[in-house]
C-alpha cells in the first residue's frame, strides 16, 4: 500500500481554502490544471511509498512514538508557491513552522527511504506541462487562513486512480492517527 504521514488541516480551515482555490478555478486557463479535491488537502511529513502491509504495524508504533515526543503547535495556511515551473501549486504555511519541519524529520526517520529537503506546502493544482501560474500566486499571496493548533500526525493510505477517468481524483485513507504530547 502507498503511505505517507501528514498533518490534515480541520475542516474549518480547509473550508477557508476552499473559497480562494474556487476562485482561481474561475480564472482565465484554470482548465490547464488538475485541481486537488478538498478531501485529500494535506500536509505531507513523511512519504513511504509502497509499503507492505505487514510494515504498517511497526510503522505505527514508531509514529506513535514520534507523536509522544512531540508537542502541540501552532500552524496557519498562508500564500502559495509553486514548484516546477507550474507543475505544481500550492498554499504555504506560518506559524511554527520550525516544530513542523522536526516533527517531518522524525517522522521521515521511522523509515529508510529517500530523504528530501522538507518545504511545508497543500498543493491545490498540478500540470504535466509547465504553466504560468502568476495569477494564482498572487491571489495565494494575500490569502490567510486562521491558526490552528496541530494535535495529531496520521498515517495516511493514498490509493492513486485506476479507472482512466479524467479528472478522477486519489483517494486518501486514514490509517491510524496520533496525539501529540500524549506523554513519554
């Protein structure tokens, strides 16, 4: 199974989101992306791939224990950015960003894999192809969500499309999930 842990923003928070990224939907070119769906809205911690499905025990209790280690803390969606010359948009992040990036590491150490630079983003659009995504940005830019505190890391299963549908969107499970500062 593919997996990842990621902080899931409250509902409240991406319902605000949700309002600016219906406006850039409405903008000239908007068709040339693929928009991500509300419900997979996500920061991602840590991606594991494909994992086997006897690993996902001894995955969780390590993230249980990263949770335990780790205590509550404020974050806020805020502006954008991109990736790829367009190929990827995204909404950023204030607030403790810090206490974010050491809980990613963490969580990225429970596993050997591929370890990559952390940069905090919930991407809201992708392309195949590079796009000018300026007039997003600058809409993202003056977007600020209200704070929240993240008290929880989730260990997530992405089941990407396979009907060929176009536009067909993954489909985010949530394996497990656990509190920060639970103790220990």
């Amino acid at each position: 199974m593919r997996l990842f842990a990621a902080v899931l923003p409250p509902e409240d928070v991406t319902a605000e989101l949700a309002v600016v990224v219906d406006e850039l939907r409405g903008l000239p070119g908007a068709d040339a992306l693929r928009w991500t769906g509300r419900p997979g809205w996500h920061f991602t911690l840590a991606f594991y791939g494909e994992v086997d499905e006897d690993v996902v025990p001894e995955l969780s209790a390590r993230l249980g224990r990263v949770a335990r280690r780790s205590e509550p803390f404020g974050l806020a969606v805020r502006g954008g950015g991109e990736f790829g010359e367009g190929r990827a948009l995204w909404a950023g992040v204030e607030g403790d960003v810090g206490a974010l990036r050491v809980l990613a590491g963490r969580c990225e150490a429970t596993m050997v894999g591929e370890h990559r630079r952390y940069r905090a983003h919930l991407t809201v659009a992708r392309s195949r192809e590079a796009v000018d995504v300026r007039a997003y940005l600058d809409r993202l830019d003056e977007f600020a969500g209200r704070a929240w505190t993240v008290g929880e890391v989730a260990l997530v299963r992405s089941n990407l499309p396979g009907s060929g549908v176009p536009g067909e969107q993954p489909r985010y499970v949530v394996v497990g999930r656990w509190g920060l500062g639970a103790g220990g």
